[in-house]
C-alpha cells in the first residue's frame, strides 16, 4: 500500500517551500509545530489574496465527492523544487528539457480561462482564480513517470478533476473529456512548426469519464505551495499520476465532454508508441525503451518502476477485463 491514508498526513508536514527545501528526509521527517492550514495560507496569499477564508474546512466545494486528503508516498522524497521547475517537458517551449524553464517565461497566465462545456447540463466558462475559490487546493504527492524512463515525486497543489466535471453535470452519453492546452499567440506560446516538435498544435489529450472522475485525477495549481510556474503548466494543469507524463496536459482552456474518444497529441504523432491509455505498465515496452525501469531525478541508477506508477490497488478496478497489452 503505497498511498498514505487521510489523516496520516498532517498539513503542518506540507508547509512552504523553504522548509521542504531545508529537509533531506522529505516524509519521514520530525513533525513541524503544527500550524494547520499553513499550506491554504500560503496558497490564498499568493493565488487570490482577495479571498479570506477564516474556516477552510468549513467550504464545501458543489459536488465535491470524499476524496482523500492530503495523500501522499511514505518514505518516497520529494524531487527537489529546483529539478521540478527545470526539468521540463513543454513542446510549445522547445523539444529539450531546459527550454521551457527559459522561455515558457513570457508565457500570459493572467486572465487565464477554462471552459467546461460539451455533454454537460451546465457549461460554463470559469476564471482560474474562481475554480480555486469553489474548489479548495489540496496537497497531493504523487509520484510522476514520463513515458522516456524518468520519474519524479512532485508535492501538487490541486483538487479532484472530478469535482469540476460533477459541477458541470455530465449528461448520460458522456463518455470521454477531451482536454486542450492554449495556443494564443496573445499568451506569448511561441508558433514552433509540427517539423520542429513532431506535434500538431493546439497540445490536446483525453480521458475516459471514468478516469476523469477517479480522486486521483487532479487539476493543479501549485507546487511546494506556491503557484505553478510557467514551465510546469501554469495556471492550471491536469495531473494523472497512474499514467505516462504527456497524459498530463498543460495549461488549460477548455475541458470537453464527448462521447468519443478524443484524439490526443502524442498519439496523432505516433500511434504505434503512443496509446490513448497509456497507463504506466512495466510489462509493455515502448518501442524504443523498455518501461520497467526508470530513473528518478536526482538518484544514482534505476529502480523499477511499479505498475499503474504505484497505484494499482486505487485504480486497476478502473481497467477490469481490459487487455492493457493492446490497450496500452
Ligand atoms: N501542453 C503540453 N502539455 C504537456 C507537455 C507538452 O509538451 N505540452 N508535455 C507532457 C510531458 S511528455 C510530460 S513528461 C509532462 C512534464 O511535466 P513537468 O514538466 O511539469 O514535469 O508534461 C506533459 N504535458
Ligand atoms: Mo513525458
């Protein structure tokens, strides 16, 4: 069991940036003084200072669902916040790793929209500083595994994607939510050619409603407590930790219920090696890398990488009767 449970995680553990940076042994260290909440405080400082909550927990989000809070890796450190800000991937910034760090700087993240519409009751276009009013962030440490045999474990700040879509009240033949990246010129997103970065433009990607809706899914907005930057997807961007890394679209606009599966980036690029699913499964190999090691950012050597990334007992049900050979 891999997932700590609600309550194992005190919120006093996940504080600002410069204690997380001060701790070698990120989760198993000494308990801090407890100062409860200090995460929604540095959060509401820094995301919405208009906003003054005097009871987090006494916000209800609309159709939030009880989720688990504060999951996290017992035992797994934390990348550090220097590795996670710079070692990116983000084609629209460049193919390499350090590129986005550099130039997603330019990018306009304010006003920053996300649309929700499609097969829903209630489509409705949200302010990113709206969403996280109605939804408060949470801490979520989860581990991160890229499709190219790296990984990482990343402290999100973020709520259930779930949530969101409950809000917009799916209608009975949703069946799939598309997902798609901005692509404004007016943001500053640099037009690289499809020659350049082997991908089509906008960046789109999907999700079974099912997946969709499961607590793990989330939509971050921060990282160590503080907003996300440019290069990891600012505002608001889609985590899926069970899944490859480039299921976890960037910077997003709209959020669309359909009822076919979505094409997504990766895969109009390269079908053969890039499946819709694209669950982290150590037993299928990616035509050019074997998927059953990989290498943590910032450890020596390789340790193998878990099925569904660690979270099997959370969401192999989802994939009941499903050959994840040939859906991979
Ligand atoms: N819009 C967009 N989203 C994206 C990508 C991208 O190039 N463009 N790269 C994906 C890939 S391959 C990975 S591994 C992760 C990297 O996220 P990080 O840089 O925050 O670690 O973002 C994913 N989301
Ligand atoms: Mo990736």
């Amino acid at each position: 069991m891999l997932i700590k449970k609600p309550g194992d995680i005190r919120s006093s553990e996940i504080t600002d940036r410069k204690v997380y940076l001060s701790r070698r042994n990120f989760m198993r260290g000494a308990a801090l003084a407890a100062s409860a909440a200090a995460t929604g405080l540095v959060y509401r400082r820094l995301l919405a200072p208009e906003v003054e909550v005097a009871n987090p927990t006494a916000r209800v989000a609309p159709g939030s669902q009880s989720a688990p809070k504060n999951w996290g890796l017992p035992g797994e450190e934390a990348t550090s916040y220097q590795q996670v800000t710079t070692y990116n991937n983000f084609y629209e910034f460049g193919t390499d790793k350090y590129s986005p760090a550099r130039r997603a700087q330019v990018m306009v993240t304010r006003p920053w929209t996300v649309a929700v519409d499609g097969l829903v009751n209630r489509p409705k276009v949200f302010d990113v500083d709206e969403l996280t009013r109605l939804f408060t962030p949470e801490d979520r440490i989860y581990r991160f595994r890229c499709v190219e045999g790296w990984s990482m474990v990343i402290p999100w700040l973020g709520f259930p994607l779930g949530e969101l879509l409950k809000l917009a009240e799916p209608r009975g033949n949703a069946k799939y939510v598309a997902f798609e990246t901005a692509n404004d010129p007016k943001r500053n997103i640099p037009e690289l050619s499809e020659y350049q970065s082997g991908l089509e433009w906008p960046y789109v990607e999907g999700l079974r409603l099912d997946e969709a809706l499961h607590p793990l899914a989330t939509l971050a907005v921060g990282i160590y407590g503080e907003p996300l930057l440019p290069q990891n997807g600012a505002p608001v961007r889609l985590v899926v930790p069970w899944k490859y890394g480039f299921k976890s679209i960037k910077s997003v606009v709209r959020v669309t219920l359909v009822e076919r599966m979505p094409p997504t980036s990766w895969n109009l690029a390269n079908s053969e090696e890039y499946g819709f699913f694209s669950n982290v499964n150590p037993e299928v190999p990616h035509p050019r890398w074997s998927q059953a090691t990989e290498q943590r950012i910032g450890e020596w050597g390789r340790r193998p990488t878990p099925a569904f990334n660690g979270y099997a007992d959370e969401v192999a049900g989802l994939y009941d009767g499903m050959d994840l050979k040939y859906y991979f």
